[in-house]
C-alpha cells in the first residue's frame, strides 16, 4: 500500500520522530518483528513506527547513510510471502503494511506499523523457529526491548485504558458521515460549528470536535464519530 508520508522525510527524520524510524541494514526476521511489536504495542501513545529495510545507518549519528544499501529485487517477493506467516505468530494477530519505494536507484521496504487497535501483542522471541517462547515488546527509546515488571503491567493495562468508542478506525471513511446527522447534531447541542458545515471541509469540522486520533501522517476518526454520524 502506498505510504502516509514521503519516503525521504523518514529516511531524513522529518517530521516523524526519530524513535518512530528504525533503520535494518538486511532482513533480520528475529530482530525486526520485536520492532514491529513493540510499535503496534505504542507503549507511549506515539502512533506506531516505520521499520525501513535496506538502510546502513551512521553509528554517531544514526542518521541514514546514503546511497542507500537498499534490498535486492529477487528477494523482495519472498520476504513479502515470508511476512505472512510471521504475522500470524503475533497474538492477537496484526497486520503491518508494507511498501517497496524506490531510492538511489536501489529497493527498500518500508514496514509501517501503525498502533494496534487491539494491544497488547506479543511475539515468538524468534519468529523463523518453531516453539519458542512469547514475549511482550515495548519501545525505550529507539530500541525494542521486552516488556517487564511494572512495564508489562501497565502494557496489559492499555486493553482497558482506551473505551471502545475513543479508539480510532480505519475502516470510517469521511464518505461514512452524514452532514444531516453531524447538523443535526450540532443545532440541537447549540454548537457555533453549525453555520460552518455548509463553507467548511467536514474533515475540519470533525478535527474541531476531536473526533480524530493517531498522528499527523495517518488521522483516523474515532468510532464515536461512526456511532453518531453515521446513517
């Protein structure tokens, strides 16, 4: 699927957090799902990360080195099929997206991994063996690391922490949302909102009443807005 943001910005850590980009020089399954499961965990509420396969990284600075390593082409469509099966090792299951973007005349993957709706996850210490242990992942920092003590409580705390109608929803879409029911709404509760419904994008009306979440690159509206909203 095609990227929320600009495949420089993350490789230049622009307006994206430097603890929400890491860098593989290579395909490391083992490594990389810690990664993918501490970021859909969103242990600090950040929205997620991108895990970008392919890139060397400076080891003072952390910043990518360029020309990028990059991935090769014959190998791209069975790290892609291998994915499908390790996702299926995370419980609950979770599905990260991923694109191929094209970069110094070299291939990369980009695995974003966007805050699981249904936290927390977990994962085989080692996702190509069979019969390893499960581990809880978290972010500190820009590393991965395993969830434990009061960290791991309050991990399995978060199921709980975010009431169902606050979550965000990718499946809502802006075409979801009836102006009937959102005026409708906004007269009987008094709202000075309502003279602007008919002048002003609805995104930006609904932004105004904070029924969005997640972060800037990938706004999601929360099920409340479907709830009410919706015909």
């Amino acid at each position: 699927m095609a990227l929320a943001i600009n495949i420089n910005d993350l490789l230049n850590k622009q307006k994206i957090e430097s603890n929400r980009i890491e860098f593989k020089k290579g395909w490391n399954p083992g490594s990389i799902y810690h990664s993918i499961c501490a970021f859909a965990n969103d242990f600090d509420d950040l929205g997620g990360g991108y895990i970008i396969v392919g890139v060397d990284t400076d080891d003072q600075t952390g910043m990518a080195i360029r020309p990028v390593e990059g991935v090769p082409m014959e190998k791209i469509d069975n790290i892609l099929q291998e994915m499908v099966g390790y996702n299926n090792k995370m419980a609950p299951y979770y599905l990260p997206r991923t694109s191929v973007e094209e970069v110094d005349g070299k291939l990369l993957i980009v695995i974003w991994c966007p805050a699981g709706s249904y936290r927390p996850y977990s994962v085989p210490v080692n996702v190509t063996a069979k019969g390893t242990k499960e581990y809880f992942y978290i972010r500190s920092g820009t590393s991965s690391i395993e969830a434990r003590g009061e960290a791991l409580v309050e991990l399995r705390e978060l199921a709980n922490r975010i009431p169902f109608d606050e979550r965000g929803n990718s499946d809502i879409q802006l075409e979801d949302i009836s102006l009937v029911l959102l005026r409708d709404y906004l007269v009987k509760v008094g709202s000075k909102l309502v003279d602007d419904v008919i002048k002003t994008p609805i995104s930006t009306i609904l932004d105004q009443m904070e029924l969005y979440t997640g972060p800037k690159e990938n706004r999601l509206l929360r099920n409340v807005a479907a709830m009410m909203f919706c015909e």
